[in-house]
C-alpha cells in the first residue's frame, strides 16, 4: 500500500499516520519530521529549510525531493508507505509520478479552520521520534515525555498563530487543489476529522477499503 494523507496544518496527518504504520506494518515517511532532523543536525538543507518553515512557506522542491529520494530509497519502503506531507503542490505530485511512484490511495483529512487552531494550540511534540500528542485530546501517559523514548515533549516553533495562520494559507491555496488532481486520478478518499482521535482512524480505515 503506498498511501498519502492530505490535510490542512493540525488537521491530524501525522497522528493517523502512526496508527497506520502500525496497523499497516508499513513506515510513516514525514517531510516535515525530516526538514525538522535536518534543522537539528545543521545540514546546509537544514539551513535552506529553516528559513521557509520559520515563515510557514514551502520549502523549495530540490531541497524536499532530495530528502524524499533518499529516504524511498531505503529497504523498508519496499512493501509500501505513508506520505505524509508530501506532495504539497501540483509540482510535487508531478515528481512522483515522474518517479513512476504508484500512490493507491490519496487520504485528505477535513477539518475546519476553527478546530485546527484549538489542535495545534495544545500540540506537543517528540523531536527525537516525531510522535505527537496534544495536552488535552491525546495527552501522553506521563505529562511532558514522549511515551516512545521518554524524551521531553516541545511546542513547535510554527505553531506560533502569524505562523500557523500563514501556513493555512498556504494549504488552501497550494496544497488543496492536488485533491483534485488525485479525485481525477479516482484514488481519492474524503475523511471528515473527528473529535476522537480513534473515531478518525476508524473511518481512515474505512476509506483505505472503499
Ligand atoms: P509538517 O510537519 O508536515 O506540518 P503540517 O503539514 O503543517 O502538518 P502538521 O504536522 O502541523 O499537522 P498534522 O496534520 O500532522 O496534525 P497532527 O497529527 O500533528 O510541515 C512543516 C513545515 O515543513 C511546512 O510548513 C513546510 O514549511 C515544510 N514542509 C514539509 N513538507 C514539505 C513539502 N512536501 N514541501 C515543502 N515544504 C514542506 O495533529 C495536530 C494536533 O491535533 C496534535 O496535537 C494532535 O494530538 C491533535 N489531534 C489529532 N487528531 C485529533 C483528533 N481527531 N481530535 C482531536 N485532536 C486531534
């Protein structure tokens, strides 16, 4: 199965994603997690890519293929795996098709712009796995550490609102339409985001049958 989750900033992609690497036996592949490892490590694609993320644009396409490439590379994509964030505009959805990337089914998590701001308000994450909680939906087991690795849990830098609020923007004016170039495509699925975070995984799973 090689699957992409769509969905506004907050609307829960990277949380569906590990229920789904789980359930699925397959990796979870975040653009975002990795431009995050880049910025860490201090590479020169980190340096390129902290500029864009601090602003809540895109990073530009050769820095994100790159990271993209070399991760699909790795063995345990073989069986398939889960995009998530990726592709984020026509031109990157344009690559994987020019990758010869068969996507069998396109996710788009829909929930309103009120509701994101609530989620990503209380978002708190784990730099060193990329597991996502929030304080009050999906607290982790002890407050503050990551239930996978106990390392101490963070606030994003651009869940900050002028940030958050910029990169909205930019989902609905760059990323929305790829919902319909993969409705034409006849692989995408429309998941209305629901206050549980199980509830969503249900129809999630509902929609990878259909
Ligand atoms: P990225 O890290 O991909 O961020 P994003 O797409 O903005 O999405 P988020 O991680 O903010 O949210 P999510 O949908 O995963 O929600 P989550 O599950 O955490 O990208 C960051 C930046 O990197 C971009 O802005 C861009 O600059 C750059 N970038 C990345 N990919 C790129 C690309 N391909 N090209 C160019 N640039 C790129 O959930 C949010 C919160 O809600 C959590 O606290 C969670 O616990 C809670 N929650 C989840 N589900 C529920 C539920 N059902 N009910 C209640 N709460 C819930």
């Amino acid at each position: 199965m090689k699957l992409v989750l769509l969905g506004a900033p907050g609307a829960g992609k990277g949380t569906q994603a590990e229920v789904l690497s789980e359930k699925l036996g397959i990796p979870v592949i975040s653009t975002g997690n990795m431009l995050r490892a880049a910025i860490a490590e201090g590479t020169e694609q980190g340096k390129t890519a902290e500029v864009y993320i601090k602003q809540g644009g895109l990073v530009p396409d050769d820095v994100v293929v790159e990271i993209l490439k070399e991760r699909l590379s790795h063995f345990d994509c073989k069986n398939g795996f889960i995009l998530d964030g990726f592709p984020r505009s026509l031109s990157q959805a344009e690559v994987l098709d020019k990758m010869g990337v068969a996507i069998d089914r396109v996710i788009s998590l829909e929930v309103p712009d009120e509701e994101i701001a609530k989620r990503l308000s209380g978002r708190r994450v784990c730099l060193l796995c990329g597991a996502t909680y929030h304080i009050e939906y999906n607290p982790p087991k002890q407050d503050g550490l990551c239930n996978n690795d106990n390392q101490p849990l963070i606030i994003r830098d651009d869940d900050k609102p002028e940030t958050f609020m910029k990169r909205l923007e930019v989902y609905h004016e760059l990323t929305e339409p790829l919902k319909e170039y993969y409705l034409d495509k006849g692989i995408l699925r429309i998941v209305v985001g629901q206050e549980e975070v199980s509830d969503t995984s249900r129809e999630v799973l509902k929609a990878l049958e259909g």
